[in-house]
C-alpha cells in the first residue's frame, strides 16, 4: 500500500512540475539557510580554533603594566620557569623596524626572545636554526625569518647564510619559519623576524621584560594560579600592575560564543522551514479540492480513510524531502564556492547538519500535510462525487 501511495504522490506532484517546484521553494530556501549559516559558522569556528591552538592553545601570557620600581629581567625568568607548574619561560619584547636586503625593504616586527620561545609558541622551522643561548648571552646580531618576510626582502625562503640590515643594524640569518597559512595570519597580515632578546632591548632601549609567554608543565590553569601569585608578590599584591591571559580560556569562551550563534543562526534558518511547510500545506489543500472527484470514487470503490490519509500524507512528505534534496546540492555548492573564496577557511557540511536538515524537514512536511490529508480522508464520498469544481 505504502508503495502504490508513493508512485500516486510521484505521479500527482510530476503532473503539474512547476507548480510543484514553486510548493518545493519555500523548503529549499529554509535548507539552504539552514544548512549553510550553520556550516559557515562552524568552518570559521574551526579556523578560529585551529589558529589559537597554533598560536599556543596552551600558553599564559603576562603583559607588565607597572613594574613598581622592580622590572622584571632575564635572570628572573629562571625564577619563573623553576615554578612547579611551569615549563618554559620566554620574553617577547617587539620593536618595529625597518628590514633590508639590496633594493627591498619592509617594516617588521623584530621580536626580542630566547631559545625556550621556539617551544612556548609552538613554532616550526624550514630552514636553519632558531636562537641559542649563546646567541642571547653574547647579543649576536643574528636573526630567524618568518617564511613571508625572507621571500619579500630576497625573492626566495632558504635565505640561511645571508645577511640583512634591521633598524640600520646588520643582521645574520640563520633560520627561517615555515610559512604560517593560519586564518589569523592572512587576517593580520606583516611581517616579522626574531632576534635575541638582548640585542633587540638594546636596539629599542628597554632593558627590562614588559611581554612573556610561559609553558604548562602539567594542568594551564595551575600554571595561571602560579604566575598570577608570583606577579602579585612582584609587584606588592597590585592586580593591576599586570594583564594575565590563558589562552586556553580564550578557547574555550571561542567556542561557547560559536555555539551559541549556531544555534540562534539556525533557529533563524529554521523559520524559513517554516514558512516552506506553510506553503506546502497551501498547495496540499488546493491539490484535496482539485482532486475531490478522484477521491470519491477511491472511497466508492473501497478505499478506507487511513488509504486516503497516507496517499497525502506521503505526498507532502515527498515534495518536503525533495526540496531538501535540492537545497542539500545547492547548500554544497555555495560551500564549494565560498571555500574557494575564502581561501584559508574549508567550508564542508557535517553529517550531523545534513541528519538535522532531513530530519526537519521531513518533520515539516508530515506536520503540514497532515490537515489537507486529514480533510481529505474524512469528505464523503457521495459529496465527492457529486463535486463538479
């Protein structure tokens, strides 16, 4: 029965093809909205992610304010990796300067740090070395590359050996950074080198630690606890003196906003469902009255009301899950193309996404189906033949 209810929607719908489509509108639109805000949201929430995770998902940063009279310095730093919840501890002083190579130039940020950098921020090397220890104890003027800075000022990555001028100082190259395609990359922009802290203080005249990035050696948020008590005693209990950050909590506050927003998009996409089952239960009831006579004679020759229910019910269930099949293509070529766009960002569609579109839509379509088959059903049948239209 179920079978033949399926072939008779399939022939009632193909009957009139535009009419159907226009009814299928209404749910490829609310598909599409659905399907592609939710998807955008959750590709730019993965980008977002991935990029803090680079950035060092698990790294505390302090930014001193005021040092009260007692900076902080090199030597303090081993004060602060010794803490038992911390691993590493690197400065991160920033100057901006202007680089060059023969004709080219560019302003960088040249970032003053140490060897334990490499491993806070999670960096990569393509070619060469990052800093050393003696580097930073005997102030040499050598520098790594991010990946976009080397192929600016010489045309070319594997620069290792060469040297350049930095703030009108002259600079060894002795490593170079793998290029950095993040999605907060592309957003910032610049470019940037690395030199030993000792050097690039003395280049921006500030002897002292202002920035530090530190390393967890077991739970981020102990190792936040610790710092946090160790800046307070520094600096006579000063809140303050000093900005912490976790950067897992910036995560995870990410996340709880992404969320949160893919719901409200999707609750927004999902009235635009609505409005399409609204317009399918339209053309339903339209489709009772043009085919009153036909139901009639169903009834005269025997068919029973659940036959007559589920002849429309299928109907409409039908016309919903094609308009879902279609705004599912749609919804995978606009990802397609905004992909490519985008660039740094891959838009896909989750399987949960598509299970959630299919399933509200198929929802849609039996709930709004169901008064037209409801009122088809229960018409009489001598009435029914006996309507003319």
């Amino acid at each position: 029965m179920i079978l033949q209810s399926i072939k008779m929607a399939w022939e009632a719908i193909t009957s009139n093809k535009m009419r159907s489509f226009l009814t299928m509108l209404g749910i490829i639109i609310g598909v599409m909205a659905l399907v592609v805000l939710v998807s955008l949201v959750n590709g730019a929430t993965g980008a977002v992610t991935n990029s803090i995770t680079e950035l060092g998902n698990d790294m505390v940063t302090v930014n001193v304010r005021d040092d009260k009279g007692s900076p902080i310095r090199l030597e303090d730093l081993d004060e602060i990796a010794a803490l038992e919840a911390v691993g590493e501890a690197a400065p991160s002083g920033s100057m901006n300067a202007t680089a060059k190579f023969g004709y080219s130039d560019v302003t960088v940020s040249l970032y003053g740090t140490t060897p334990a950098y490499y491993n806070v921020q999670g960096l990569n090397l393509k070619y060469g070395r990052f800093l050393k220890t003696a580097d930073v104890e005997n102030a040499s003027y050598v520098t790594v590359l991010a990946y976009n800075t080397a192929e600016e000022l010489f045309g070319k990555a594997d620069v290792v050996g060469e040297q350049l001028t930095i703030g009108g100082r002259n600079f060894l190259v002795v490593g170079v950074l793998e290029e950095d395609t993040s999605l907060f990359a592309s957003m910032l922009g610049g470019y940037s080198a690395y030199a030993p802290f000792t050097v690039e203080s003395r280049m921006a005249d500030v002897p002292y630690i202002n920035a530090l990035s530190v390393s967890p050696a077991g739970n981020t948020d102990e190792t936040e606890s610790q710092v946090e008590s160790y800046m307070l005693t520094r600096f006579h209990q000063d809140e303050d003196a000093f900005r912490l950050m976790n950067m897992s909590s910036i995560s995870d506050a990410m996340s709880t906003v992404t969320g949160t927003l893919s719901l409200l998009l999707g609750g927004i996409a999902a009235i635009s469902l609505l409005v399409g089952g609204i317009g399918i239960m339209n053309i339903m009831l339209v489709s009772v009255t043009e085919r009153t006579k036909e139901i009639g004679i169903r009834k005269a020759i025997g068919a029973g009301k659940k036959s007559i229910m589920m002849q429309f019910l299928i109907e409409a269930l039908v016309v919903s899950l094609m308009g879902c099949l279609f705004g599912l293509a749609l919804s995978w070529l606009i990802l397609q193309i905004a992909t490519v766009i985008a660039q740094t960002i891959t838009f896909s569609m989750s399987i949960g996404v598509v299970l959630l579109a299919v399933g509200f839509s198929s929802i849609i379509g039996l709930i709004f189906g169901l008064y037209p088959a409801n009122k088809a059903a229960n018409k009489h049948p001598i009435e029914a033949l006996r309507y003319e239209g």
